[in-house]
C-alpha cells in the first residue's frame, strides 16, 4: 500500500498543478512580442556588413607592410 501511495500522490499533485492557462499566466511584460522578418532583416544585412568591413580591414591592415 505505502508504493502505491508513493506513486500515486506524486501523480495527482503533477496532475493538479497542470492549467489550460498555464502560457497566458506565465508570460513576462517584459518582453518584446513576436516579430516580422522584414523588421529583422536591416539588423542581419548591417550586421553582416559590418562584419565583412571588420575582416577586409583586418586582412588588409595586416599585409599593408608588405608593400613597403
């Protein structure tokens, strides 16, 4: 009797703390909602350029005492 208690309570006390609402309750204010593609889209191609720029420049900087 006491292992099918030892099963069964945790069971049920799983069970009651499962809510339908469980995302609407669980939700922070804080953070920002669902976002389109074309909103992220000027970030990623900036972003991408600016880390080509920063490899060009590092390329460049380093054989640029080559030339001389």
């Amino acid at each position: 009797m006491q292992k099918l208690l030892r099963y069964i309570i945790p069971l049920i006390l799983t069970l009651a703390a499962c809510t339908k609402n469980f995302t609407e309750t669980n939700t922070d204010p804080n953070q920002f909602g669902k976002s389109t593609p074309e909103a992220l889209l000027a970030g990623a191609i900036k972003r991408t350029g600016d880390m080509m720029g920063i490899a060009n420049t590092n390329y460049h900087w380093t054989y640029s005492h080559l030339s001389l």
